[in-house]
C-alpha cells in the first residue's frame, strides 16, 4: 500500500469518526427531526469534514512536492516538476558576461527548489476545498481535479455549508451564498455530499498512484 493510501485511509476513518459522533443518530430518518433538533450537529459535522478534505488534499501535494527535487537529481523529469515548473519559475537569465554562472542542471535544480517553497507556501495559506482551491493545490503538483459536475457541485456545497455555520450563526443549520442562508442543510443531504467529496479525494489518491 503506497503513502497516498495510508492518507487516504486515515482520512475515510477520520470522516467514518465524525459522522459516529455527529450524524449516526439521525438514521434511519425521522420525519419528526427539525432543523433546530440536529441544526448543531450538523454544523459540526460539516466544519469538520471540510477541514479534513482540505487537509488531505494538502497532506498529499505535500507528498509529491517531496518527491520532484530527488527525482531531478536522479535524472527524472516528472509531469509534477514541469506541472511545479510552469506555475511558479521566472525567466531564466544568466545576464552578464561574467564567468561566475550556473550550469543548466544546477539552474533548474535551484528554480525546482525556489517553486516548491512557493508552493509550500500556497499549501499554507489554503482554506478552501471548492473547485478553485483544488486546482491552486493540485495543479503544480501536476494532479487534475475531478472532471465530475455532480461530485463537484457537492464540494461546492460543503464549501458554502462551512462558510455558513463557521463565520455566521446560520440557525436551523440554514446555508447557502454570503447573506442569503435561507435553506436548512439536512443530515442525509450532509451524509451526501461528504461521500461525494470523499470520492473526489479517492480520484486524486488513485491519479498521485498512477504516476509514483
């Protein structure tokens, strides 16, 4: 079993825990549970889910971004180095006539590391697990998202979930675009949408296998 199963697993057991703690009560469904009843644990189960996608998908860039300095020294040239190389290098110029200059070999060597502490950076600074933050984190390293509408659209509601219960009261678990939360999130529609994004995070830990 490779690295990116080991983050894989640990996220699938990490979301089986919070659904145990937050969800596990609300099924089978009870018609009789309104969104005041489980508005709180909903909230919770949804802010902690995201936060667990969005640490997966930078625990794995993670991975692979240790892996591009040792493959070029190992005279390797992998689609995540050019992927790291195009969205981060500047002009190359050796200016000057001096004879102080590097070789090729030790120019990009140095602009594979200048790019990966820019993208260690991005990692960093990441608080997102909607379409555009996975490809700010997963392109450089040359990872393409899902191509799937309906996985996707679920990212983008968890997204707006977290948004809505993290930085507002959002009663009755009511979420949805910046001061328009008019609708409650329910349990089975949060199970849902964190199978789906959990499927996304399958498709990127298959896509690293594929290529290490």
């Amino acid at each position: 079993m490779s690295e990116f199963d080991d983050l894989y697993d640990e996220l699938s057991v990490e979301l089986t825990n919070i659904e145990q703690r937050f969800l596990e009560r609300y099924f089978p469904v009870d018609p009789s549970h309104t969104p005041d009843v489980f508005e709180y644990d909903v909230k919770s189960y949804c802010i902690l889910s995201h936060a667990s996608f969005e640490e997966f998908l930078e625990m794995m860039a993670e991975k692979i971004l240790s892996k591009v300095e040792s493959e070029f020294l190992s005279r390797q040239i992998s689609l995540a180095t050019a992927s790291l190389l195009l969205s981060y290098a500047t002009n190359w110029s050796q200016g000057g006539e001096s004879n102080a200059f590097d070789t090729c070999f030790d120019a990009v060597r140095k602009a594979i590391s200048d790019c990966k502490s820019k993208h260690s950076a991005t990692l960093k600074d990441n608080h997102g697990f909607a379409l555009k933050y996975m490809l700010k984190v997963l392109n450089p390293v040359g990872i393409n998202p899902p191509n799937d509408s309906l996985k996707l659209d679920s990212a983008s509601k968890l997204a707006k979930a977290r948004g809505s219960f993290a930085h507002r009261k959002s009663k009755n678990a009511m979420y949805g675009e910046y001061r328009s939360t008019t609708r409650p999130l329910a349990p089975e529609d949060a199970r849902k949408i964190v199978a789906d994004c959990l499927q996304i995070c399958s498709g990127v830990r298959d896509s690293a296998n594929s290529r290490w």
